[in-house]
C-alpha cells in the first residue's frame, strides 16, 4: 500500500520531490517505493528524466486503477466519517417553526445534547436534504414524503386564543372581540378557519368576515399578543406564550390540524446524533 501511494502521488503531482512533500517523506523514500513495486510488478511504471516524471503505457493503466481505487476508499471513509461524528447538523423548517418554537429551546438542546452543533435554516418551501448539507427537517403535513426517513413527532390542534387583557372567557365575548384571519394557510386542508370553528363549537350569529386580515401566522400571532384581537392558530406553535401568560386558549372546541415529522436525508437514519435530535424534539414536543 505504501509502495501504491506513493506512485499514485508521483504520477498526480509529476514529481518525486512534490509527492515526498505531499506524504512527509523523503524523495529517496518515495524513489524506494517506486522501485519495489516495479520489482512486484514486472514493468516499469514510470520514465525518470532530470527534469519530469512521466506515466509509462502500463504506469497509465495502473494508475487508473489506483487512483479510482483510493478516490473510493476516501469516500467510503467520508461516509463513515458523517455517518458517526459529523461536525454540524443543519435542520430546515418553516420560518413560523423555528421562530415560535424551536429558537426557545435551543438552550435547553445544547445543554443535553453538547456534542450537537445544530444550524437552522428557514424555508416555507420545501427543502431538498442531502448529508452533509441540509441534513435533517421538521415538515408538516400527512406525508409520506419521498426520498426521506420520516418520523411523526405531534399530531398538531388549531384553536382561538388571545390575550389576557381582552377578557375573552365566553363563546358570547366573540360578539364583541375583533377577529384575526389569516389567508396565507396551505396546510392543513380545509384551513382552520372561523367559519369551521364556529359550526364545531355551534356558535351561531358571529360575523366571520370582520376583522384584521395577515398572509402568515407569525403576524397573527404578534397580533393577538399585542391585543389586537382572537386568532385561530396551532397551539403547538404558541405553546410558550401560552405557558407564559401572553396567551390564553379559552374555549375547548379545537380543529385538527396535520402532523410534525421529523426527517433526515438518505443515509443518516442511524446516525447518533440524528438519533438524538429527533428524540429531543419528540420528548420537547410531548410536553
């Protein structure tokens, strides 16, 4: 093996000294190596001149094969290297994930899980994942989803919530309480709108066509913090300003939503700290 490397690094770099510098030995050394395995091989592989070193025919021949060879050693090496101890993890969710529920905890994921280096990367589209780029995801919907290992996480619920200081704690104080709507929902189907929360909870007589109208949750959820009125959202994702007071869910009819999964690129199913992850954000997401 030393006697390979050392004429693939000769034949690639066209040069005794450059492939001595390039293994951190000696030209001698490497001159040695070439000798032994033309001695092994019966031909000589390369031509010495003062000046270059050059590939005989059959040096051309073995040198395809040894530099295919290493070229896959190295990758099946690099995959190994991922597969056990890759140096960062990047995880892709929705702009409204990442920002309502998993920036809140991402000290809590550093404190149990320290060796973890994790990078969000935030999308309303759905991200392609690949090893070593963008790994694993948290996407929401029915799925399957082609071309990922998935794993539920939380069945998500949609309800009305608001802020304390509205004093909303009746299906009457909808009467009287601004509505927020938000048009920019594509999951789940149908939405979970006013019109279909008021029809489950039988709450009849109630414009649903007033009030303040957002594209996203994000700002709707700002804006009932900031009392502007009841929005109808996932109380997976307003699940600490909940614990915290911002917000309070007073009636008990809620809509079902779709699913958290938890998916990793091809290849990192069995992946400790993969494994890790997802089983912090499934016990997180349990709470």
């Amino acid at each position: 093996m030393a006697s390979l490397r050392a004429f693939e690094a000769t034949a690639r770099r066209s040069s005794f000294k450059a492939a001595a510098e390039e293994l951190f030995v000696t030209p001698t050394a490497i001159s040695h190596h070439i000798r032994q395995l033309e001695t092994h091989v019966g031909v000589r592989v390369l031509e010495r001149s003062p000046r270059s070193v050059r590939l005989t025919d059959e040096g051309r021949v073995l040198y395809d094969a040894v530099a295919s060879g290493f070229a896959e050693i190295a990758g099946a090496l690099e995959t190994l290297r991922r597969r056990q101890a890759p140096a960062t993890l990047t995880l892709t969710s929705t702009t409204a994930f990442l920002s309502h529920w998993m920036v809140q905890r991402l000290g809590e994921l550093r404190r149990l899980l320290p060796d973890v280096d994790l990078r969000l990367h935030a999308s309303n589209e759905i991200v392609a994942l690949r090893a070593g780029d963008v790994d694993v995801a948290v996407r929401y919907g029915k799925g399957p989803f082609a071309g990922v290992a998935a794993h539920p996480l939380r069945d998500d619920v949609f309800a009305p919530v608001c802020s304390p200081r509205l004093g909303v704690t009746a299906l009457d104080d909808l009467r009287r309480a601004a509505l927020i709507h938000i048009d920019g929902r594509r999951i789940p189907e149908p939405p979970p709108d006013w019109p279909r929360w008021c029809a489950k909870a039988e709450l009849a007589d109630l414009d649903t066509r007033s009030g303040a109208r957002f594209p996203d949750s994000m700002l709707a959820v700002q804006a009932a913090i900031a009392g502007q009125g009841v929005a109808i959202v996932s109380l997976v994702l307003v699940a600490d300003a909940l614990a915290a007071g911002l917000l309070v869910a007073p009636f008990a009819p809620v809509l079902p939503g779709e699913t958290y999964h938890f998916v990793c690129a091809p290849g990192l199913e069995a992946h400790r700290d993969v494994l890790a992850l997802r089983a912090f954000l499934e016990n997180s997401m349990k709470k």
